[in-house]
C-alpha cells in the first residue's frame, strides 16, 4: 500500500475577504473531490484572507499513477483563473516502513 499526499500552497488575490477566500476554496476542493478519488482538506493558513494550503491524499498501489493523478490535479488547480499556484510538494509514505519519499516528479515509488 502507498499513500500519496500532495500539499498545494495557494494565493486568492481577488479574496476580499475570509468569507470569500473560504468560499472560493470550497468550489476548488468540491471540483477536486469530484474529478478524482481523493481526499482533500485545508490545512494550513486558515487565518489568512488570501492565503490558503491544501491536502489531498490517494491511496493506491501504483506510484506512477499516484504521481500521475497528483500531477492532474496540480495541472487543473494552475488552470483556475480564481487561484494562483505558489507551491507543491509530494510526498510517498507507505505504512509500516516509517519513511517518506519527497517526489518532485522523479524517484515515484513502484
């Protein structure tokens, strides 16, 4: 088993505000959860108005097609015109083993 986590770090310009901010995450993590089998959560920056960190983590057995669903999904987020990209990370754990492979999109964990 593998578990794959993607940790995005995310800008809202035009948020004017936190209600906006947290309403225009919620249609980007909605649109996320209904394309892909994933699991999605803010979780850093919930303060800031214009800031905002996701999660999204896929369990599978494949790396390449974790890594390929994760590539995707940050694909798909850099297309949104409400949101601008500022940061990504991967990261490979598998359960048991007690380390973490950090991916940039090479190394992907057979």
């Amino acid at each position: 088993m593998l578990v794959a986590v993607l940790t995005v770090e995310l800008l809202f310009p035009a948020a004017g505000s936190l209600k906006d901010k947290r309403r225009r995450l919620a249609g980007l993590t909605a649109r996320i959860r209904a394309a892909f089998p994933v699991s999605v959560a803010e979780v850093a920056n919930q303060e800031l108005w214009q800031r905002g960190t996701i999660g999204v983590a896929f369990v599978t057995t494949d790396g390449r097609l974790a890594q390929s669903m994760l590539d995707r999904i940050t694909d798909g987020i850099g297309r949104d015109g409400e949101v601008e990209l500022l940061s990504r990370g991967i990261e490979f754990f598998r359960p048991g083993d007690g380390e973490a492979d950090r991916a940039t999109g090479e190394g992907v964990p057979e």
